[in-house]
C-alpha cells in the first residue's frame, strides 16, 4: 500500500514537474512577443486575446442595453414629437390673428392692387395673383360701372342666358395715345394707340398698406415703390371713369390693336384754368405723372 501511494505520487510529481517546467522555459524564438508557453501554446498572448474578448463582449452588451432603451422610448418620443408640433402650429395660428411676425414676415394679409399696362408684377416681394385684360363701360354709355376693371382671360361661369337682357355692358379697353402726345417707354412697345391693355393683379404679403399718389413719381420715405407711370382716364367729353395709374412701360396684348372704341384710356393733363391747381407748380397741359406705394 505503501509502495502505491509513494508511486501516484512520484508521478505526479513528475508530471507537475514537466508542466512547470514547460510553463516556465522561455520561449526565445518569438521575439518576446510570448513570455512564457505551455506545450508549445504561449500562454500570455492568449491570456490577452481572451481579456479583450471579454472587453469587447462587455461593450457589446453596453451598447445593446442602451438600443433597447432607445427602442423601448420610441412611442414616447413620437408622442412628443406630435405635442410639439401641434404647439408650433398654435403659435403660428396665434402670430397670424395678432399680425405678429412669422417667417420674418408682416402677417396681417398684405396689399393687393392692379398693375395697369403690364403683365407681371414690379418683384418688389410680390406675387402675381394673375394677369388679364383692362375693360369697363363703353365710351359713350352713360349707365354701368365707371370704374375700371382687369378681367381674368379664363373666366369661370355660372348661370347663363344667351343674348343681351338690358343689362350693363362690359368692353375691352385700347389706349388712345397718339404717337403725338405719347410720354410712355417704348422698352415694351413702341406703338399703344388703339392696342389693348393689359393689366396683372399683385399681391404683398410683407406690407400691408397701399397708396396711388398722383402728380409723384418717388414714394414717401419708408415706403417701396411698386411701379410709377402716368395717370389716365377717361376722355374729358366723355363718361367720367376713374383715375388708373398706367406703368411707366406698358406692355400691350397681341391681336389687338382693331380700334373697336370700347372703353377707353386717355392721358391726363393738368390745366390752371376754373381750379385751385398750384400753378406754376402744375404745367399747363402737362402730362400728370403717378407712383404706387406699399409700406
């Protein structure tokens, strides 16, 4: 029994011996890269791949924890998201009822007026609304609108009754300028009498106020000039109209040009007889000249 035990443990003393031994020789041949090696297994560097195994494991899991609480969050997020935007439409709702700024912009509805002679608007921070055709009562009528009007060249109907039941009738305006008293540009037409006229309706959201000043070609101070031109109306023999500021520059409507006489755009002159006119301020006969202004 004795000699048994005294045998288990020469060899194992021999066989701890040969792993010690093979653990503690040095391994020369790997530039020092491997301290130490175990039956031909170094056994630093895989002490050290299973160290940052286990480091990259670790941050592994980091990462996946916080995409789970990231992913568990998205409802809630959502729902943020859909409170605030209904906030953000509350204050725009509550800027545009105040006049307040929105988008760096005045927001009480802006001005709208009509561009007589031309089909696009100054771009002044303007929009074209549309551009059409000037017309109003004929010449020689004494009834109807005396006001001119610039008519859409895509007109929607409603009800309708063929022929003419003695209503009011609306006619196409031609300028009556004779090349003999014309004080217009000819950038966009060299000839205007007996032409028609076209007319572009504009709007400016950014200034609210509006104002035609006759006998001016520059606004006041602060205010931006949308368009300057002459004043005009209607022939002093004939039906009074009202006053239009026509561009400086007008344009006219190809195909016109038939002279049908319908209603009609005259210059306006200044005359220091039978009136409080400031002459000499106010040239006798002189064309009167017109700007429009928003602020």
């Amino acid at each position: 029994m004795l000699a048994t035990y005294t045998h288990v443990t020469f060899l194992i003393a021999v066989v701890f011996g040969d792993a010690i031994g093979q653990l503690t020789r040095r391994d020369m041949s790997t530039d020092g890269l491997c301290t130490y090696t175990f039956r031909d297994v170094c056994v630093s560097q895989r002490m050290r791949d299973v160290t940052e195994l286990r480091a990259v494991v670790n941050s592994l899991q980091a990462q996946l924890t916080l995409v789970n609480k990231v992913v568990a969050a998205i409802p809630d997020l959502r729902e943020a998201m859909k409170q605030l935007e209904g906030q953000i439409d509350d204050v725009k709702d509550k800027a545009q009822q105040e006049g307040g700024p929105d988008t760096g912009k005045t927001t009480c509805g802006g001005a709208v007026y009509i561009r007589w002679g031309r089909k696009t608007c100054s771009g002044n921070d303007t929009k074209l609304l549309y551009w059409g055709v000037a017309a109003g009562s004929h010449y020689t009528h004494s009834g109807g609108g005396s006001n001119y009007l610039c008519m859409p060249r895509d007109p929607e109907w409603g009800k309708t009754t063929p022929g003419f039941q003695s209503g009011g009738h609306l006619y196409g305006a031609e300028y009556e300028i004779p090349s003999s008293n014309d004080p217009f540009s000819k950038a966009n037409a060299q000839s205007l009498q007996d032409n028609d006229v076209p007319c572009a309706v504009c709007h400016v959201a950014s200034r609210p106020t509006k104002l035609m000043i006759p006998a001016k070609r520059t606004c006041p101070d602060g205010w931006t000039t949308e368009y300057s031109g002459y004043l005009m109306a209607a022939h002093y023999t004939h039906k009074r109209t009202t006053y239009v500021c026509m561009d400086n520059a007008p344009e006219v409507i190809q195909g016109g040009g038939m002279n049908k006489d319908g209603a009609l755009f005259y210059n306006i002159e200044a005359t220091c007889q039978g009136g409080p006119l400031p002459c000499p301020n106010y040239g006798e006969g002189w064309e009167i000249t017109c700007v429009v202004c928003t602020l």
